[in-house]
C-alpha cells in the first residue's frame, strides 16, 4: 500500500484530505466534525468516500493512509527530550 498512498492521496478532495488531516491527529469522528463545522454524519460519509477512492477497506488501513498523509508534518515535530 505504501507506494499506492501518493495515487490514492491524489485522489481525494481538498476536504477528504482535511478530513485524513484531523484522523491521524487521533480526533474522534464527532471532534472531527466539530472542527470542520459538519455533522458526525457528514465526516463518515467523507471517511467512505474515502475508502471507495483509494480501495482501503478497513479502518487500519484508513489509518496508515491518514499518518502516511501526515508523515512530513509528524517529522518535522520536536522529539522529547530525555532527562
């Protein structure tokens, strides 16, 4: 899956991607909603049309695509540091 993520990626909306955005933050579907100023509803059909676009059929898999969407930004975060 991993060298398909950037097709599937290309595929989405603007929104979809927002949508992926807050997954791999670890929002709930209801937070999700809240921050984009939808319904729980409107994030879940997001989610499908997801998964329908890039064939992902379960929710891990859902999961990698969001924090593989994510991964520069992820990077880019200051570790912690040890004491």
């Amino acid at each position: 899956m991993n060298q398909a993520i950037p097709q599937a990626l290309a595929l989405l909306s603007e929104r979809e991607r927002e949508v992926l955005g807050h997954l791999a933050d670890g929002h709930t579907y209801a937070a999700i909603a809240r921050r984009m100023g939808v319904s729980a509803h409107t994030v879940d059909t997001y989610l499908r049309r997801i998964r329908g676009k890039t064939g992902i059929n379960n929710r891990t898999q859902l999961a990698v695509l969001a924090v593989s969407f994510h991964q520069p930004r992820l990077a880019a975060m200051p570790r912690a540091q040890a004491a």
